[in-house]
C-alpha cells in the first residue's frame, strides 16, 4: 500500500514539473515578468569583454561532462520510480525571530543566521548582508506550483532590518527571487551580481544605483568591505531559451577583521583552491550540500557533500556552513542525506562544521554545541 502512495506521489510530481514546463514555454512567451528581462545591447556589450563569454553563452573554466539520452533516462526513473524520502517526514524545526532581534547595529564581529537553503543573513564588522535571499513559498516563477518550503523564514520581510548588501550567485529561481529583491530594494539594499543578472534586477524596477555586476576576480567596495566576485562552476537560465546566457559566482567578503567565503552553486574544481590561495583564509565558508546526481553531468555542477568539505578545507576556512539543503525538494537524495554525509566527512577531515536550526544564530569562533536536530524530525 505505501509502494502505491510512493508511486502516486511521484507521478504526480512528474506531472506538476510537466505542467510547470508548459505554464513556464507560455509566460516565456508572453513576456512574463518574474522570468526577468533581456539582456540589452549596452549590457551585452559589456559581457562580450568577459573571457568566459564565448559565441554567446557563458562557459566553465571545466566543461561539464556531456549529457546524454541515457543520462535523461535515469532523471525520469528516479522522479517517477525513486525510493528517496526527498520530503521531511515531519515538521522541521525553526527559531522564529522578529524586528527586535535586528534591532541592534551589527557590532565589528561575526554572526551568521541561516535562513534556509542557501540564504544567510550575516553580520560582518559593522554592516547587515545576505547571500541568495529567498523568502517565496515557491522556488519558482508561480506562486501555486514547483518546489515548495518545508519549513517558513524564520523572519517575515517586512521584519528584516535594512540589508546593507546582497550577494547574488546565479539566477535560478531557488537564489533569485523576484519579490524578496523587489522589497529589499524599495529599502537601499545594494545588489552584488554577476554579468548579465542586471537585466532582471532592471526588469523589476531595481535602480540602477543599486546595481553592481562583476565579472570573476573583480571587486567592488562598500564602505571598508571588499565584495569581490569569485569563480564557480554552474550554469543558469529562468526560461526556456536563456540558458548560460547570465552568468554564475561565488563570493568573498572581506572586512577589517573578517573575511567569509560563499559558493553559490557549484561543482568541484580546483577553482576552490586559487580561491583560498589568493584570499583566504576565511572565518566562515558557507557551502552548498545538498541537491547532486545522479549522473556526473549534475555533479560536475552540483557537488556531494564529501567534495563540500574538501572544498573547505582547499579555502582554507576556520569554520563552515552547510547549505542548501532542508528547504525545497530539488535532489535524487534523501531530504537529510546531504548533512549525514557532511558530518561523516567533517569528522574524518576535522573539520570545524557548524550545524545551527534554520533561525539560529552562530557566531564563527565562538564556542559551539551542535544540535544534531534533524534527527528529531520523524
């Protein structure tokens, strides 16, 4: 009976990423704003001068292993067929906060707040930043269909205190988001992004003020922090026909006392260590864990947990942050194997990990007591 319920579930999960398809071909062509815009001729005159722009399409630095029918094969055995508890069995736990927990100016340390999936918000040596916000339902262009949250933010927008900085790793729907960009920005936030992602910033009536776009290895300051563009190894797209044509970062922020690194989405590479080379160490990394394979195309953009901390230890970080994992259903694995993995590689590699509840604060170099707490989710 529960092999049935399995089965059910999955098809009608295969049937609702159909349906997102056909909903996502007709709004691309009807011009449909939370797709972003399009990248002008002065915008595109600027990407041109990128090395990583090439007949025109971003490129790696490694090319990603070709895909195959094979390879789309199994992606449709393991969404129709696949044995995973992708979805917590029950409620996940979050440390709910309000305006008065912000309501004091961040003082010259170090204090990291993990919001889900790959948002954090971050305390840096006087000013307020955010990685990848996402505060939608959905991570997806609709507000009804696509990957939805297990858990709520454990802050709603409109208690988040001014963010002085944003830094945005790539335009997927699950690290950029129209509405929570769309509210920040009405705020004074300042949006760090990488080539091409101005177009949908623009669209959606951000000011140009506001807007900064790197390419790899640049950098701009803001106030005494230097925000500097950082390689990745991803790919992007919000429709049908945009794919590679924005391109994809990590970050470093690097203060008067302290420094973080942010991978966005990635894949392994040696990337991880002329990082770490030219601007570590790092207090904190915060990387991604969660949402990789099957099949060597997806790692080579998505990395497994155990490629994670070695990226880690390649940055030569202090401590690291786990993310993107816990929040939406956008992996073949179970919805908790991501950190399992993590830990068993951390312990191997003694590596300092910090393992907070959505909500929870962490102050890198502090001492901490992990809570272990998705065990407690059955």
């Amino acid at each position: 009976m529960d092999f049935t319920k399995d089965k059910l579930r999955n098809s009608m999960r295969g049937v609702g990423i159909g349906l997102t398809l056909v909903f996502a071909a007709f709004f691309t062509l009807s011009g449909c704003t939370p797709f972003g815009g399009n990248i002008s001729d002065s915008q595109l005159e600027k990407i041109k001068k990128s090395e990583h722009f090439k007949e025109g399409k971003f490129v790696n630095t490694i090319p990603q292993s070709p895909e195959s029918f094979g390879l789309y094969w199994n992606y449709l055995k393991e969404q129709f067929g696949g044995d995973q508890v992708r979805n917590p069995p029950a409620s996940i736990p979050v440390k709910m906060l309000t305006n008065d927990d912000f309501k004091d100016l961040p003082a010259e340390g170090l204090k990291a707040i993990w919001f889900g999936h790959s948002t954090v918000y971050i305390e840096l040596d006087g000013y307020r930043l955010m990685v990848d916000p996402i505060f939608s339902e959905y991570a997806s262009p609709f507000d009804w269909i696509g990957p939805k949250r297990f858990h709520p933010t454990p802050a709603s927008l409109e208690d988040m205190p001014k963010i002085d900085a944003v830094m945005i790793s790539h335009d997927h729907y699950d690290h950029l988001d129209m509405e929570t960009i769309k509210h920040l920005a009405l705020k004074g936030t300042r949006f760090y992004i990488p080539l091409g992602v101005s177009a949908h910033l623009i669209e959606w009536g951000v000011p140009v003020a506001q807007i900064t776009e790197l390419d790899w290895w640049e950098e701009a300051k803001l106030g005494p922090l230097a925000i500097i563009s950082t390689p990745a190894r991803h790919y992007s797209g919000r429709d049908l026909f945009d794919k590679n044509k924005t391109f994809w970062s990590s970050w470093t922020v690097a203060g008067p006392k302290h420094r973080i690194f942010y991978s966005g989405d990635t894949g392994y590479s040696d990337h991880f260590k002329k990082i770490g080379k030219k601007l570590g160490p790092f207090d904190l990394s915060i990387i991604k864990v969660g949402a990789y394979g099957p099949g060597q195309p997806w790692i080579d953009v998505h990395m497994e947990a155990e490629k994670s901390v070695l990226a880690h230890q390649d940055l030569k970080a202090k401590a690291m942050l786990p993310v993107h994992w816990a929040t939406f259903n956008m992996g073949f694995h179970d919805w908790d194997e991501p950190i399992k993995l993590t830990i068993n590689a951390a312990k191997t590699n003694s590596v300092h990990l910090l393992t907070p509840m959505v909500g929870e604060a962490v102050i890198p170099g502090s001492p901490v007591q992990n809570d272990y707490w998705w065990e407690r989710v059955k």
